[in-house]
C-alpha cells in the first residue's frame, strides 16, 4: 500500500515531468511548420544536385556536428538543417548525385523516401506476423515477388535484409544449417569461388563459423568469369582427398566489372555434386528485367539462365531498384533451412512452419525489433508499377555501352565489354608507369569534383571503373564524366 504523502509526493513528481515529456508529441502546428521546413530543405537539396558535386574534398570533420545533447535546451530546426548541408552535406561523396560513377551507386527514390517516412511514423512491427500482420505481409509479398523475378518456386521466401552483406551472410548460415554442420566437420568442407567475389563473402563465411573450411579461389577467364572446367577439377581433387565440396558461390553482376559468371554451369555442376549453390546478384540481379539485347542478339537477361537454379540468392533493392540505402534481400528454397537457423521459439513451432498464414521475419533472420523496410519498396512499386523502374535500368545500360564506345575514341584502352552497367578502362601513357598515370587521372577526377569515379586493382592491373547506377545519371552525366576526363589527359600531357 502506498501511503498519502508517498501517494501525493509521487503525484506531483509526475506532473511536473509530464509537460516536459510531452515535448515529444508536438502540436500540428509544429509538425507542419517541421515539414515545411524539410520540404524547403529537400527540394533545395534535390535542385542542386543538378549542378553541385559528386564529391568534395575535406580536411577533418573535427569539431563538427557535435551533439552534447545533455548541455542544449534544443535549437531551431532551420539552423541545424543549415548545419547539416554545411557540414555533413558538402564534405566526401554525395551518393544522391547522379554523378556518383563510382564504387556501386546507391539511389533514394523519392517515393521510397515516403514509404520510409510513413514505416518510421506508423512504427509498425515488421519482426512478427502476429503483432504486425499487414506489415509482415508486405515484406513477404514483396520476397514473394522477388522470388517469381528470379524464378524461384512457390514456397520460397526470405528476408529483406539492410543490404547485401547481411543477405549473404543469412544465405550461407542457411547452407550450413542444411548440412547441420558439426565444428570438426568444418576442416574438410570446400567453398569455391572466385577473386572476383565480393569480400563481403568472405567476411560471411568467417562470421558463420565456416573460417577453418578450406576456400578454393577458382581461376577466371578473360571476362572475369569463373572457369567451369577448373572448378570441375577442383571439385574432383577435393573428392579424391575425401574432402567435402560443400558451396559454389557465383556472382551475377561482379562489382568489379559487372560480369555475370556462367550461372547454367554452375548449377549443373552443383546439382551433379550435391553442393549448395548461392549466388550473390546484390547489384546485377535486377538486370533480369532488363529488355535490352546484347550486340551479338542475344537478350540481355539470356546470361541470368541458371539463376533459378540456386538454392540461395541476394539481391540489393538498394542497388538495382534505386532505393535509398538499407534495402537488400535474401531469397532462399530450402525454408526449413532458413527457419532452423533462425528460429527463437520453441522447436515445435517447426511442424506449423506451413500451416502459418505467414512466417514471420524474426524467425528468418538474426533481427527481432527492426525498421519496417518493406515499405519504402512496396509503396513505390504500388505508385509507379515497374515499368518505369526497367526503363531506368535499361537506360543505365545502354549509357556504360555509350561510355564504353565514346572511351576508347580518347584512346582509352578497354577492358571487357559491358555486360551489365559497369565497365572498366585505363591509359596506357608512352613513357611512364601505367599503373601510376591512372592513379593520377583518377585523382584528377575526383579533385574535379563534378563526376565521381573508382577504381580496381585485378591481377595487378589498375583499372579506372565506371558504374552506372543512380536513378539521376543521363546522358548529360556521362558527356560530363567523358569531359572530365578529356580534361585529366591534357592535364597530365
Ligand atoms: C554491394 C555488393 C555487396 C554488398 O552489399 P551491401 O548492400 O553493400 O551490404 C555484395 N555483393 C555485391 C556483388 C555487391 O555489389
């Protein structure tokens, strides 16, 4: 029992926080006086993408934007917005510039901003169908529809990730949940892949416990593709040492130049040796909608034929469907697989595993409390329909051919043709180190500001790279880039 004072003590200690608290529920008026100040802010931010950088040089980012939250009775929001575009805004790269060529571009489709808006106000809860029906129904519409792109059966799922590394990362603690896996058995597993795979496989494999498995890196071709007869050896040798071949992982779409690796090769050799087959197609996947055919007549998505074959894939929604960042998915057959790797419930909960409306994501991924993502990618698709979304990726396309023909005219030398949306070049200078000059254009580049460039080192080579992604690169874009670096080699003669 509580007694009066106590009673009356605790009561006013209440209501003297309570007003302070509620500081946090702002009134209409200031929520619509907050948009409009973000509306302003965003559409300035929009319309100087047009002419403003792709990148800005920077000293330190020392003594800015600070937060001390704990000696500041809160500032105006028209001063920290102003603080955010001087500060973090203009210092290193701006990914939401259509002139970022560089590493693999993201998006941030303004649509997709909205759904963002509305997962992070409605708050709904996407971890379990039970507490959030409509919200895990949406993630799982939109993995079901993912899995029909590819050519997945019915009954395969997933889970939308933050990216692609988490995504591959789900993919391969499926396949060794598929093996059930015991530590000493781990020695005499083999993963084959290739030097062109994206280290954030490697990083997977180690976090998953497979470190100690032995990862056969398999030579590539002169398209940077994995070599189909070597892996056959390899895989053969493995088995005469009484090894276990255990997982092939190909990439459909590298980052380095976009190539697709043999994918119908890949899942007939694994289909014949009992091994898991898990492609990565973080930035390449969705170039399976693409309408384009290649020079030689063949349709362009012909080079994802065996897609459907894998038993796991990842796909980043943040990439290929010009989403902001934090998008990616996993889509995965073996569902029990997925389910036993990550279920928290009771193991009962196993045999209901179809008899469920839903599964829910909690049960398919390490995270239980998360950002409803699905919506930033559902609500476009449901305002646009996926016309528009084809038409850009195609547009990407036929700009990295545009690039890639207009680069070798300036005497580039090019490396090879672009199968997806990213190429690779470099000049070769009379009397210098080749290796060297590039460098120095690319430092010209980025100095420049106005495109924003990569580069890759493959067998020791230095490779400049282009990479067409962002929703907001045109033809301006890539004439600009091409000028740029017109200007790099005279700078340089
Ligand atoms: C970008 C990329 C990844 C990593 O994905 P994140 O979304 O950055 O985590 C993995 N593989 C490939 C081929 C990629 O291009």
């Amino acid at each position: 029992m509580i007694s009066d004072t106590t009673k009356e003590d605790l009561l006013s200690k209440i209501a003297a926080l309570e007003p302070i608290s509620r500081v946090l529920e702002p009134e209409e008026s200031q929520r619509n006086e907050w948009i409009h100040h973000i509306s302003q802010n965003t559409n300035s931010f929009i319309d100087s993408l047009k002419e403003g950088k792709a990148f800005h040089m920077f000293q330190s980012m020392n003594g800015l934007l600070n937060i001390n939250p704990d000696q500041n009775d809160g500032q105006a929001l028209e001063l920290i917005l102003e603080e955010l575009g001087r500060d973090m805004l203009n210092k290193g790269l701006n990914p939401a510039s259509g002139g970022h060529l560089g590493y693999i571009p993201g998006g941030g489709i303004y649509a997709g901003v909205l759904g963002d808006y509305l997962a992070a106000l409605y708050n709904q809860y996407a971890g379990i169908y039970y507490g959030g029906p409509g919200a895990v129904k949406i993630e799982n519409e939109l993995l079901r529809w993912l899995c029909r792109i590819i050519g997945f059966p019915n009954g395969s799922l997933g889970n939308l990730t933050s990216g692609g590394s988490m995504a591959n990362l789900i993919a391969i603690v499926t396949a060794r949940e598929s093996r059930q896996i015991r530590p000493e058995e781990i020695p005499s597993l083999c993963i084959y892949l290739t030097e062109q795979v994206h280290h954030c496989v490697h990083k997977a494999i180690r976090i998953s416990g497979l470190g100690f498995a032995h990862v056969r890196t398999i030579p590539v071709n002169h398209e940077f593709k994995m070599k189909t007869n070597d892996l056959r050896q390899q895989i053969t040798s493995d088995q005469n040492k009484g090894l276990i071949p255990f997982m092939v992982v190909g990439t459909a779409g590298t980052t380095d130049t976009g190539a697709i690796d043999p994918l119908e090769e890949l899942a007939e050799i694994c289909e014949e040796n009992k091994i898991w087959f898990h492609i990565d197609a973080a930035y390449g996947g969705f170039f399976i909608l693409s309408k384009l055919k290649n020079p030689d007549g063949k349709a362009l998505k012909s080079a994802f034929n065996g897609m459907e074959r894998a038993d796991s894939l990842a796909i980043d929604p943040h990439k290929g469907l010009f989403l902001s960042y934090g998008l990616g998915a996993v889509l995965i057959k073996d569902m029990t697989s997925l389910y036993k790797a990550h279920y928290y419930k009771a193991a009962y909960m196993q045999d209901t595993l179809t008899s469920q409306d839903e599964l829910s994501p909690a049960d398919l991924s390490p995270e239980l409390t998360k950002h409803f993502r699905g919506l930033r990618l559902w609500l476009p698709l449901r305002l646009y329909g996926l016309n528009p979304f084809i038409a850009c990726l195609d547009e990407k396309v036929l700009l990295c051919r545009y690039f890639y023909a207009e680069i070798a005219k300036l005497g580039f030398q090019t490396g090879p043709y672009p199968e997806t949306s990213v190429c690779i070049y470099r000049f070769l200078p009379e009397n210098e180190d080749a290796n060297l000059y590039n460098q120095k254009i690319l430092d010209y580049v980025v100095n420049d500001g106005r495109v924003f460039i990569s580069s890759t080192t493959i067998q020791g080579v230095f490779w400049l790279r282009l990479a067409v992604l962002s929703f907001r690169t045109h033809l301006s874009t890539i004439e600009k880039c091409l000028e740029v670096l017109k200007l790099a080699l005279i700078s340089l003669k």
